[in-house]
C-alpha cells in the first residue's frame, strides 16, 4: 500500500483482544533492528508488558477493519517529570507509506494534551531513521540533544540518536 | 561533614539488609523535591523495585560503617541500547559536602567499564542542581541535550533538565 492514502483510518484505544495484532507489528519492527532499541528478540510477554501495561497506554490504527499501526503513549519520567509525554508508534512492515505514522503522530499529540501533558518527547530517535526524523519535525518536534552512537544498527553498526521534543 | 574529606569511604555492592539505609537517603532525596523526578511521595515498595531490582544493580558508599550514599547502575535503554549505561547517585543529606558524590561517580565509572558498557548517559540531570552539573563535567561527561521546563522544581517551579554523556 506504500504511496497511497490512508482510507477510512480509525484511530482508537486498544483492546486486550487486539494484542495479537499488535504483536505482529511490534515483532516484525523490533526484529529489523534498525529503528528500536527492544532486542529483536523481545518476547511476547516481554512486548505485552512493555506497550499494553501500565503506565503504557495503547492505541490502534485501524484501516478497513485491519491493525496496521499501533502507538503507545506515556509518562517519560515518573512524578515530578510526568507532564511530558512520551510516544513510540509501530506501523505494520505492510502498511509503511501511507502516512499512518503521520496520521498516529497527530493523533497521539491531540489525546496527550487532552489527558493534560504540557509537552512531548522522544527519546530514542534512531539518527540514520530520516523519515522519522522529518516525520517529527513536521509534527512540530525540534532536535534538543544527541548521543553519539548509541543504538547498535543490525546494518549501520554505531548509529547517533537523537532526543525530540516539542510543546503541547 | 560539609567540606570535610571522606575518610574511609568504602564502596561495594549493596546487600538486600542493606535497603533500610538506602530507604532513609533515598527517601531525604526524593522529598527535596529539587533533583530526581521521584515523586517525593515515592513509597518504600516503589524505592526498593526502582533502586535495588535488575536491571538496576545497587552499591553503596559506607564511612565510618555508616551507609553515607547509594548509587544504582542499569542499562540506559534495552537491547540495541544496552551498551550505555545509565547511573543515579543520592548522597546523604547530613554526609553532602565531603566528595561522596564524586567518589561514587569514578567508582560507577570503573564498575561500567568493567561490565562492559562503552558509556554512560544521564537522562535527567536538573539544570539547578548546579554542583551535579559541574562535578559530572569534572568527571568527562558532556552536555549533549536540554529539554525545556521537564522538571517542576518544589521551589523553583518549571526548570530544564540536561542529557548528559560520555564514553568509558
């Protein structure tokens, strides 16, 4: 589907139930080893507890009655750091192109101010991943730090990875 | 003990009887309110998963066998992240002053070296807390991010936090 629109997207919390398709996205992103710091060989529970359990809070894009991305919005620091957000989005190997991510992005910023975060981060931004990169930037995220070499990319080797932020 | 040296200090990994002490400086810190996002009403239950469980591997800082410090060394990120370390350090609020913090730090350092960590990150370094901010620059870490207003200091109310680096 690379390319066309998304139609008919849903953006919705996730269930309990939908885990299984979640965990095919999260397995196929992971086990690429090029844009999450999750070893590729995370396991199912591992993964479960990781998107679906508190203080993680789930969603799913849903596309002609398909999971074909799914996000997972929380607090990046616990008590006096828990009014900035943080935000990771998987969208099915699939469904890549369709602006998915774009449309969970937009998604994620609008239910984050409504459950009274007052900005978002991004800690992890693997730096060689450009259209994440500029994904978030035209989401409104600035690049506010970078470390040098800190993701071991199944291809790239060393790879920099960049802190985003924006306000809500 | 302010502005006397630490004689004696000994470092070594923490035991769990060991955690009634780590509670009591744990506890004095996180209340400050003004260096750890901790909430400062943190329970013990929650210090003790946070500071004494795996990943986080415990130490503490003993004078005169008395408990004077703690520090907790943990994978910064998980998997293709893991090769950073990350490490929190509390001192005593009656022992500060007398160079525990630093002594701490180069010992974390060693530690990290020789369990195979390539660096160290510090994701949350209070930008007021200016005597951390220095005593981390003198012991080779960098600043290599600022992220605005992510801390909400008891006193001073919204204040930036540093990402702080460097290589082993």
């Amino acid at each position: 589907m690379a390319g066309t629109k998304p139609m008919a997207l849903a953006l919705r919390p996730a269930r309990a139930r939908d885990f299984a398709d979640i965990w095919a996205i999260f397995h196929a992103v992971v086990a690429g080893g090029d844009t999450y710091a999750y070893a590729p060989e995370t396991t199912m529970i591992q993964a479960r507890r990781i998107w679906m359990e508190p203080p993680s809070v789930p969603y799913v894009a849903e596309q002609s009655g398909r999971i074909v991305g799914t996000y997972a919005l929380r607090p990046n620091q616990p008590g006096l750091g828990d009014h900035v957000a943080n935000c990771g989005y998987m969208t099915h190997p699939d469904a890549r192109g369709g602006g998915i991510g774009a449309a969970m992005c937009a998604h994620s910023l609008q239910v984050a101010r409504e459950r009274g975060y007052t900005a978002m981060q991004f800690n992890f931004v693997v730096a060689s991943n450009e259209g994440a990169v500029r994904l978030w930037q035209r989401h409104g995220f600035a690049v506010v730090g970078r470390v040098a070499a800190a993701f071991r990319h199944r291809t790239l080797g060393p790879v920099d990875v960049l802190i985003m932020h924006r306000l809500l």
